[in-house]
C-alpha cells in the first residue's frame, strides 16, 4: 500500500530531528501533557515513539532530560505534566520486559483461559474498520489518519483496537497485524501489549467487558469535533452536538449538512456469541435499509449525490 507520501511528510527521520521533537515537547506540550495527552483534537503529546523505536532518542535520554526539566521549570503543571509523561515511558519498558519473558504473547493469550474465544470471522467488517468506514466517527477518523500519516492518537488508538475487538468480536491478533503493517513507531512488545490490555487478555489488562464507546469517548476527548472534522471532512457541516452521533440529528439539520435520511431500520443483526453480556451504551440504535431491500447495512445516512456515509 502506498504510505510512503504521508509518513515522509509528517515524520522526519533521524537523530537531529528525534532531538528536535524532544525539544518541542519540553517547551510546548510537557507542561499541559496531564490533561492534553487524551485529545487527538489538540497536538499534546510527545509523538516521540518513533523515535523511541529506532533509537533516535533514547528511554534514559528522554527520562533524565524530562526530570531535569521539570526540577527547573517554573511553569504551573511541569512538574505533573513531566510525572504523567514518564508513566507513560516506564509502560513502554514494561512492554518489553513482558515480551522478554513472555515472548509467545505475539500469537497467544498471556491469560491463558481466552485462547480460545470464540472470534467471528467477518472480513468486511476487518476492511471496513481498516479503511476508516465503521461509521461511527472517531472510530473512522482514527484509521484514517493512520492510514494517511503511519501514527494514531493514543486514546484513539484504544478507541479503534476496543471497536474491532469487542464490538466487531474480530481477532485482536489481527488488530495487532494491521497496525504493525502501518504505525510508523510499530514496535512488537508495545504493540503486543498494548492490544492485549485492550482485548483484556494481558497482563493488568482492561476488563473484557470494559467498552471503549466511541461515542462517549468522542464527546469526551473531542468535543468540538475538531479532530473528526480533520479526518472525516463528509461530516464537517454537522454542529457539535452530532459530530459524534449523526445518526440522532433531526431531519432537518442533516439536510442543512448536505445530508438526506432514508428509511430506518435496527441497527446490528449480528449474532452475539460473547459468553458474557457487554454493554453497548449509547450505540447507534439505528441504521438504513441497502437501496429499499429488507437487508440491513452500516449506512445511517446517504448524501443527496447517493453517495453512502457508511460503507463507501
């Protein structure tokens, strides 16, 4: 696939440039990094991980400069925006020690009881997910700067992986494969690590019934519906209110957006096989007949030119 245009053009390669992003962070982002680091609407992070990979800057470099900076900075938060950031790197060494010592964590379950889950096997819904065409926002908007940039927000990067794992009940492993494939800063151990806290069958992972609702997390994390708008720019017109949740807007302000309502029917037909119940608050309730079939599709909504906001 060709991600060599995006990557080349958002990532500079080499030391000087490792050093050069590690400086902005210390001057731009370090002091606010506790609460900005949630917001893919805002540029809050240290975007150092592929850095970190290819040994451009490294983890003892990166955390002996952070702590001397926040010992001298006077600004309000340095000192809490520098604890939260080292967290997040001690993770990352942590990742490594757990593939160390658990190396087939690559293909298998850490906890042993989930190898064998019963996965559906839906490869349109795997295209779907990695083409950015779920329709729900956030969830689009996250595979979509991937795709175009080889780098995903790290909330957002939870938001996708608990999507694919627990709503589409696909294989983490296969999650796993794509962003390797994709992620400029693909690293084994945090890749295998961070997917299986996702899919709850890691080390201090994320209950299997803990839901990231892409929804909630959107107006949350995004709540202008700034970082969809960039990604998905067919739902740029839509107020605030429906960034996240465009299947709930009256009639009468998708039309103002270029957007036009057909017949509507339950959303997911799917057959559930969890062996536990598992929330779906706040799920879009409804979607489209396909072209005035009785078949059910992912498309809520189609433009006034046909085109499809699912599914295209």
């Amino acid at each position: 696939m060709p991600w060599d245009t995006g990557i080349r053009a958002a990532w500079p390669a080499g030391e000087k440039a490792g050093g050069d992003r590690l400086s902005w962070f210390l001057d731009n982002a370090m002091a606010a990094y506790s609460n900005d680091r949630d917001r893919p609407d805002r540029d809050g992070t240290s975007r150092l991980s592929p850095y970190l990979h290819f040994g451009c800057v490294g983890a003892r470099q990166v955390w002996h400069v952070v702590q001397s900076r926040a010992g001298a900075d006077s600004a309000p938060g340095a000192a809490r925006g520098a604890e939260a950031f080292l967290r997040q790197l001690a993770w990352r060494e942590f990742a490594h020690h757990l593939l160390f010592h658990f190396p087939a964590t690559v293909h298998a379950p850490l906890r042993e009881e989930y190898a064998a889950f019963p996965w559906r096997d839906d490869p349109a819904a795997l295209v779907a997910w990695q083409e950015g065409r779920t329709g729900y926002p956030l969830v689009d908007a996250g595979m979509r700067q991937l795709r175009k940039t080889g780098w995903l927000h790290n909330r957002v990067r939870m938001v996708v992986a608990s999507f694919l794992v627990k709503d589409l009940l696909l294989p983490w492993r296969m999650g796993a494969a794509w962003f390797f494939d994709t992620l400029v800063d693909a690293d084994l151990a945090n890749n295998t690590f961070g997917w299986q806290w996702v899919a709850g069958s890691g080390a201090d992972a994320a209950p299997f019934f803990r839901v990231f609702n892409p929804t909630l997390q959107g107006g949350k994390f995004d709540p202008r519906g700034d970082y969809v708008r960039t990604w998905v720019p067919e739902l740029g017109l839509l107020p605030d209110r429906w960034i996240h949740r465009p299947w709930e807007a009256p009639a009468a302000v998708l039309s103002s957006a270029g957007w036009c309502r057909e017949r509507r029917i339950p959303a997911d037909r799917r057959p559930r096989r969890r062996p536990a119940p598992r929330p779906r608050r706040d799920a879009a309730p409804e979607s489209l007949n396909c072209e005035g079939t009785d078949e059910p599709c992912r498309h809520p909504m189609k433009r006034r030119d046909g085109s499809l906001a699912r599914g295209t």
